[in-house]
C-alpha cells in the first residue's frame, strides 16, 4: 500500500479533485473529519496539517506528500525529492509595509519583521544585506506595523486583498508558490514502479503527458 500525505489546508480540496481525475482516489475525503489516514484501494491517504507533510514523507510515514512550495522553501533541509508542479494553490512572497515604508532599503537603523517564515525572511534580508529582528507570529502578520509591533512584514498572498484591507503595501516580492508533489528518496527507488504509476496518473490528469514537469 502507497500512503500519501495530503495537507488539510487551502489546497486539500484541489488535491482531492486532482486525485480524482487521475482515478488515485474514490472514497470521500473530508479535511475536517477525524478521520486522519484513509485506505481507499492500493493507497491510504494521510490527512495532515501543511508544515507536518515533508515530515510525514521525510521519514517514510508517507511515500508520496503533496504540499505547498512554500512550506518546501521554509524547510529546505526536510530531505523530499519534488516530482511534480501540480500548479493549484499559488501564492507569493511578499514584504509589505505601510505606504511610508517605500524606500525601505535606504533606512538606517535596525529593522523589526513580522513573519510566519523566519528562514525565507532571514535569507532574503542577508541578500539585501540589510539587518532586522525577526519577530516570529503564528497568525495576523499583517497587525503587526499597525501595532507597532514591526516595520514590516513577510507574508503569504494570493490577491493582496489582506494587505490592502490592513492598510499594507507591497513592497517586494520574494519567491512564487503553487502545491507539489514530493517523495520519500528511498520509496522512490525501492517502489519506483507504485510510485511512477502513481506520478503518471497525475501527470495525465494534468494534461503533461510527456513533458518531463
């Protein structure tokens, strides 16, 4: 049996619906069931939170994980091989301030940053070699310049409705990300075939028959 680790976030409902198409999946799945690891044929599907997917296939828990380039990017030393750019789900990197932070490179002092991403907000600011406290939040990133709690802030967005709604700007951005599909490096050689029948399907469902993404 192939497990495969499925974040129960924002992209679990295209997961399911990709899963589908590529005729992996048949029984129902519900991201909020307390249901968390669900047998449907040659598979069981591992309902997870987003952060605990490239820990779940890292350690061979799961074979397969199918999770967000973000998540990747913040733990990139989680040990998974990316197969496959699903192309749901995508969002950027940002950093967003108020309107008065434009120009922020020139100023002097030391900065404070508010992020749910410390290692990508700590890299990006060494590349601008620029020095800043990273202040680590869990939720409502953009409160913090309103509160005063930060200068800036690195966030997650899609629309950019949030920033504006929370009177941000944005300011640069970092990186781009959309969902993918990862695997355990030993699964990929000792079940290679479980795991390209599986990683075929889903390029099929996607339309890349051939294409080598």
């Amino acid at each position: 049996m192939l497990s495969v680790a499925l974040s129960k976030g924002k992209m679990f409902d295209d997961s399911v619906q990709l899963l589908r198409r590529a005729g992996l999946l048949h029984r129902e799945l519900v991201a909020e069931s307390r249901q968390l690891a669900v047998e449907d044929g040659p598979f069981r599907f591992i309902l997870a939170r987003a952060r605990d997917v490239p820990t779940y296939v890292e350690y061979g828990a799961a074979q397969l994980g199918m999770v967000g380039k973000d998540v990747l990017l913040e733990s990139p030393d989680s040990g998974v091989a990316e197969l496959l750019d699903l192309g749901f789900g995508y969002c950027r990197f940002v950093l967003a301030g108020p309107p008065q932070a434009r120009g922020w490179e020139a100023r002097s002092g030391k900065l404070r940053v508010a992020t749910k991403f410390p290692r990508m907000t700590e890299e990006f600011l060494a590349r601008r070699g620029k020095s800043a406290q990273i202040i680590v939040l869990h939720g409502s990133v953009e409160l913090a310049p309103a509160l005063g709690l930060a200068d800036l802030i690195v966030d997650l967005v899609s629309t950019g409705r949030t920033l504006r709604e929370n009177g941000l700007v944005e300011l640069e951005s970092l990186a781009e990300a959309t969902a993918r599909l990862v695997a355990n490096p030993v699964s990929f050689r000792l079940r290679a075939r479980e795991v390209a029948t599986a990683v075929a399907a889903l390029r099929t469902a996607l339309g890349r028959e051939g294409d080598g993404r």
